[in-house]
C-alpha cells in the first residue's frame, strides 16, 4: 500500500529560524507533491507543488524534492508565529488521480 | 481557479438520525470530487471520490454513501448517524486536465457532532 510517512512533531521553533518539515513516500513512481498548510479548525489550503528533483521557492517556503530518496521537504524561513499550524505533505498516488496524505507536522513558532 | 463550497459549516445530529452535507465546485469542469473526513488530532482519511455524474468509488466500507447527481455536485448522506461519524467532513476537487499536475483544493469544510 502506497504511503506518505510525515514526523507528527509537534516541531518547535523560535521566531525568525527556518522550519524544516520533512516527508518521505514508499511508491518510487510518484510524480508530483504538495504541501498543504492546515490551521486549527480549518480546511487545509495548498502552499506548495513540486514536481522536478531540487528546490522550488516562493516568498519564505521552499519546497525541496529527492526522488531517488524518496523525500521530500519544506523549509520556512524567517518562521513567525502565524506560521504555526499542522503542516501536510500529498502525493499523486495512482491511476484514479487522488493525492495520498500524510497525517500532518505540528508546528509551533513561539515568539 | 476553482473554488469548492460546502454547507452547513457546522451541524450538531442525534444517533439514528439522517445526514445530508452539499459540496459544490464553481470555476472548473468534470472535475474529480472527492469527501473526506478528519477525526479530531487524525489525518485526512478518503471516504469516496468520484470521477464523473452517477461514478462513486467507495475508500471505506461505513455508515456513509455519496452521490454526484450533477457534474459540480457531490452529496454525502447517511440513513442512520453513529457516534463515531462525528468529525470534519471535507469535500475536494480536482481539475483533471493537467493530470497528475494537478493539486487538489478544499472546501471549508463541514463540523458534525452526533450526540
């Protein structure tokens, strides 16, 4: 069974260090990933797509990809309080086109 | 770009009683649905997706059905509510012509309490 295997944390950090969220996936054919950012109480909402080995940035988030290792990452840098929230890593998991999820990162930027 | 609506926001049901939550999608055609529901301090687990009008495929066997009777609508329901359908219930969609390129979007979700 294809899996997204994600360090439920919580992972704790201090305003304006970079948080690193890490994910790693078992099916080797996988071609895309997400990063998906999901506040207490709230829907989660789409932050980051990956699709090609290296890094991608946009703003603070930098989504890294190693398919031979089958890892993926997402580094916030400058980490501030309204960055905290459970963090969920996707991957395009099969034919019928559905995204397989890992069960989320805690973190927590304390001021 | 897509938006995903679902109603109501929150919703508090007896035990035995019958549940009806609407999703629809604006901005996208044929897209693929999808409902999931979410424990309190659980993951995401997929309960059905559909692929087209009158296509449902079931994640889970449970207390749950869905139906899409529309090409932008996806119904979740059930006869008789348990306590443990309790949960946030999430419909997602995804455009499907950009393939596995595509990311999938949610709604803002519906808060079930079954007492």
């Amino acid at each position: 069974q294809k899996e997204v295997e994600q360090n439920s944390g919580p992972l704790s950090v201090p305003e304006g260090a970079i948080a690193s969220l890490n994910c790693t996936y078992s099916d080797r054919g996988s071609q895309s990933f997400f990063w998906y950012r999901q506040y207490s109480g709230k829907s989660p909402e789409l932050i980051m797509s990956i699709y090609s080995n290296g890094d991608k940035e946009d703003g603070r988030f930098t989504a890294q990809l190693n398919k031979a290792s089958q890892y993926v990452s997402l580094l916030i840098r400058d980490s501030q309080p309204s960055d905290s929230a459970t963090y969920l890593c996707a991957v395009y998991g099969g034919s019928q086109g559905n995204l397989i999820f890992g069960k989320g990162t805690k973190l927590s930027v304390k001021p | 770009s897509q938006t995903i609506h679902q109603w109501p926001a929150t919703l508090v049901q007896p035990v035995g009683s019958p549940l009806s939550l609407e999703c629809t999608v604006e901005g996208t055609s044929n897209p693929n649905l999808y409902w999931y529901r979410q424990a309190a301090g659980r993951g995401l687990q997929l309960l059905f997706y559909s692929v087209g009008i009158g296509q449902i495929s079931s994640e889970v066997p449970q207390n749950l059905s869905a139906s899409r009777p529309q090409d932008r609508q996806f119904i979740l329901s059930s006869k008789k509510l348990l306590l443990s359908d309790s949960g946030f219930y999430l419909c997602a969609g995804r455009s499907t012509p950009g393939g596995h390129l595509s990311a999938q979007y949610f709604g803002p979700g519906t808060r079930l309490l079954v007492l």
